[in-house]
C-alpha cells in the first residue's frame, strides 16, 4: 500500500480533519520541545476516541507503517517525533481530551489520555480531592504521555511516580485490538500486572487510551521555604531532618546550584533572589497537609538544621505570591537554560548518599574536556534525581557540540561505577536507547527485547525509541 493509499484509508475510517499531511500542518508534531529533534512523517493521524486509534492502528500494521505516539509532545528526551524518513505516521491523543468519571468512594479519576495533566489536576481539586502528579510542564503534558513515560516531578517523595498513581489502563494494541484493563481496583493478583509493563514504555508497546488514576486527600495548607546551603553534602543531611518533622507530610525537597539560579534570574523577567548575598546551593522545600501545623513543622525542621549548621539562610513564603515566585525559580530552570543556548541534558539517579560525590568528580573531569564547561545542577534531591545539564562555554555552542559524546560519557561512566542510572524520569526516547544497551546489563537488555518481540513482533510501535540498537 502506498502513502497515498494509506492516507485515504485512514480518511475514510476517521475522517477528513483527523489526518494531516499538508506540511504546515504536519511541522507543529516533528519537532520537540528542546529543538534538538527534528523528524518528518507521512501524516499526523489525531483520532477522536478508542475505536479510531485502533483503526488507525490497524490501517498502519495493514501497512506496514511505523506509528510514532504524542501526546503533549514535552517529552526531552526525543520519544515522540518521528524519525527523518518520512515513513512513520504520528499518532497525537491530542483531541481525546475527555474526563469520563470522578469516583468519590473508589477515590478514583477516568480520563482519556490526551487530558492535560492541569486539567487532570483541577478535576480533582473541584471533586475536593487531589492528583499529585507535578511537572514544569503540566500544562501542556497529558496524561497519556506521563503514563507512556513513566512521570516523576516535584512531589515523587511523597507520593511516588506516576506508575504509583495509576489502577487501571486501556491500551491499543499493536495489531489493533483494544485491551480494557480500565479497573479500579486496588487489589488484583491475577498473575502478570500487564498495566505496569505499558507504564514507562514510552509508546513502545502500545497506545494508552484511558486511565484510572488514584487521588489523594487534599492538602490545603502548604509552607514552603527557599534555603541557602553550602554544599550538596549538607542537602543531603538535611532530608532525615525534614522528614523526621514533616510527618509523612514533606511532599518536596529540590536542589538548585548557583548557575540554575543565576540562568533563571538572567532569563526569567520578574524573578529575583531571594538572599542578599550569592550562595553556592538552594533547596526548596515544602510540608503540605489539611492542618495548620505546616508551618510550625517547618520551623521546627529549619530550626534544627540551623543548629546543626545545614542551612545558611533561609526565607519561609509568607503567602501565596511569595510562594508561587518561589516555585517559579525552580521550576523555571528548563526554560531559562534553553534561552542561554546550546546544552545535553543528563537526567540521572544516584544512592542519595552518593549525590555530593558525583558532583565533586564530576567537575574536574568535565573542565578538562571541555574547559568552561557550565554544570547547571538541579533536581529532585529528595529521590536522589539530578538534572545534570551542560551548558555550553559562554559563546561556544560548538564546543559542547563537538565534546558531546566524551561529556556524556563521563557522565554515565561515573553514575554507573557509583551504582546509579541514566535515566530518573525523562525515560530513554531516541536520546539514550545506544546508551541503554552499553550500561544495562546483557540480561536486561535481552528480556527487554523478548517483551518487544512478544508484543510488537512487527516492531511498528514507535520504531527507533527506547530499545538498545542491536549490538
Ligand atoms: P510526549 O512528549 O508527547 O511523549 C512522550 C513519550 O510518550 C513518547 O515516547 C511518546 O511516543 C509516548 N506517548 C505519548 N503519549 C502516549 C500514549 N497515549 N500512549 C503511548 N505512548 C505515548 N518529566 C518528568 O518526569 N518530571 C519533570 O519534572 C518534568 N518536568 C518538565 C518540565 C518541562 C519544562 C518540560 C518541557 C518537560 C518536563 N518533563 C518532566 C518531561 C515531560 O513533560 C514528561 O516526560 C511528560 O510525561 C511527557 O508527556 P507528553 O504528553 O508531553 O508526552
Ligand atoms: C525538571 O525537573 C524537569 O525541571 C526538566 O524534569 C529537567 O529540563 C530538564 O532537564
Ligand atoms: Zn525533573
């Protein structure tokens, strides 16, 4: 079947308006977010409902067709834009945007999979209950996309990523057929968690349709304070510290070096720094609950920890405007590192105890490969996530182009030797699938591509993303 063919097929199944070929139309869904991926597809297939994913599924298997899912198309790591051969078809959840039920006794969510994570986040709240789920990009991510990528964020120490979060899935299969494994339920021992084996696969072994997600009481009281701290080895002292007094309630505990901050205050119009003085790290920290006693647990927190020489200052948001500017200096960081220019990120997990290590290796032997190299360090220090992201020499994006493939290395030689991973959350995508098969191990790899063979024997499921190239 030609293009062509396929492209008339897939009109006449879903309609005119749900496929796209004119290029102007098309560009939006081949590129990403950070501008380092760029592909071009036959055509951008946007169904309206279960049914006409699975036709648009079957269509393309019939075919022969790679399908390419999208969703808010915010992933970094390159997951969902198409490779440059013009054969694959995008397939964006972008108009399943339907709530279908809030459920207050099973405490439960159903939505489709191209809701907005805000929106996800609003349904809950005017239900009086909360989804915990929290990312830089949760106005333009979806629920799909956060699910096939496996989402972690700023409130993962409390309530775990977004495997954690959801009960059941609906899910197009490869050769078309629809799995309804849309349950709510809590407990089911039924042999295989299949639902789990889709979380985190990144579009490689199906398209999330629909979710059941879990929600949480909601936690009106928030205090939030922005700290200065010397060293990373003193970030990580404090944690105990915060959780011992938050009480099951510290929901989030964030890293940033000095260079994060400075690229926000140099890029972010209204943002400024909170301290009189430049300090070498910050943590931003939150307790929330439903009671009055946040704020005393913090104190109680800072207290000690300035006592045992942690913190070197501190400013606790005295309301909501303070606290929103606050976030806005961590979450703002992604943004502002794109303004500077050029960079590589590494998104990285070590042992907690290890954080302060890494960093201190890390900077010699990144200088010497490339001298003015700029680490912007940030991340989720509460889960041990680093967000290790090189900036460019000031005024040489060549250079980092052209030491890219040494400086990730070192990196990844250095989390690997301290039993790390290459991946925290942002998943594997097109960015690190060569990556994968070099620093997991031959037997991971192996059963990785047994559960790809068994259940996209064609491989038509996101071609070219995630699966180590063989060899
Ligand atoms: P897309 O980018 O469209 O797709 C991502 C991957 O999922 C692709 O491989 C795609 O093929 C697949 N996919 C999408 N939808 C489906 C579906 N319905 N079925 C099957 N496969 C599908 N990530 C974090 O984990 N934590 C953060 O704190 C965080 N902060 C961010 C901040 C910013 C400013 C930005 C730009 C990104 C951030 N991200 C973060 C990354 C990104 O937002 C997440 O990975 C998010 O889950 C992607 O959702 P999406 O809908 O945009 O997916
Ligand atoms: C964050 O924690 C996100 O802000 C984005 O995961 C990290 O842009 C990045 O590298
Ligand atoms: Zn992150």
């Amino acid at each position: 079947m030609t293009h062509d063919q396929l492209h008339q097929r897939l009109r006449a199944a879903l309609g005119e308006t749900a496929v796209l070929t004119d290029p102007d139309d098309v560009a939006p869904y081949t590129s990403d977010w950070t501008g380092a991926f760029t592909g071009t597809a036959s055509a951008v297939v946007r169904p309206a409902d279960t049914e006409g994913v699975a036709a648009a599924v079957r269509l393309c298997a019939e075919a022969g067709v790679g399908i390419v899912p999208q969703g808010g198309n915010t992933g970094l790591v390159g997951g969902g834009v198409p490779d440059g051969s013009g054969e694959q078809v995008v397939l964006s959840l972008g108009r399943m945007r339907r709530i279908r039920t809030v459920d207050p006794i099973a405490d439960t969510i159903t939505v489709e999979a191209g809701v907005p994570l805000q929106a996800v986040q609003e349904a809950a709240t005017a239900s009086d209950r909360l989804f915990p789920l929290s990312l830089g990009s949760e106005g333009s991510c979806t629920i799909g996309g956060t699910i096939a990528t496996n989402a972690g964020g700023t409130a993962v120490l409390r309530y775990g990523m977004m495997r954690d979060l959801v009960l059941g899935l609906e899910v197009v299969l490869p050769d078309g057929r629809v799995w309804d494994g849309l349950r709510p339920l809590r407990k089911d021992n039924t042999g295989y968690d299949l639902k789990q084996l889709f979380i985190g696969s990144e579009g490689t072994l199906g398209i999330v349709t629909a979710a059941v997600l879990r929600l949480m009481p909601p936690t009106p009281r928030r205090a939030t304070a922005f700290l200065a701290l010397d060293s990373v080895d003193a970030a990580t002292a404090l944690l105990p510290v915060l959780r011992q007094h938050g009480g099951g309630q510290l929901t989030t505990y964030e890293l940033l070096g000095r260079q994060a901050l400075d690229l926000v205050l140099t890029h972010q119009p209204g943002s400024r720094d909170p301290f009189g003085e430049p300090h070498a790290w910050y943590a931003l920290v939150e307790i929330a609950g439903s009671t009055d006693d946040v704020e005393a647990r913090l104190e109680a927190a800072l207290g000690e920890a300035v006592e045992a020489d942690l913190v070197g200052d501190a400013v606790i948001a005295g309301g909501p405007a303070q606290r929103s500017a606050l976030w806005r200096l961590r979450e703002d960081i992604s943004e502002a590192q794109k303004s500077e220019g050029v960079s590589i990120k590494h998104d990285v997990t070590l042992p907690i105890d290890d954080l302060a290590r890494f960093v201190t290796e890390m900077r010699p032997r990144l200088e010497e490969l490339l001298p003015g190299v700029r680490p912007v360090t940030y991340g989720h220090v509460g889960d041990g996530n680093l967000h290790y992201n090189l900036s460019a020499p000031v005024g040489d994006d060549a250079a980092l182009r052209a030491a890219a493939a040494d400086l990730t290395r070192a990196v990844y030689e250095t989390v690997t030797a301290l039993g790390g991973s290459i991946s925290a959350e942002h998943g594997l995508g097109a960015l690190k699938r060569a990556a994968a098969a070099r620093y997991k191990s031959d037997v991971e790899v192996d059963l990785m591509r047994m559960v790809k063979q068994a259940l996209d024997p064609t491989g038509l499921m996101n071609p070219g993303k995630v699966l180590p190239t063989a060899g």
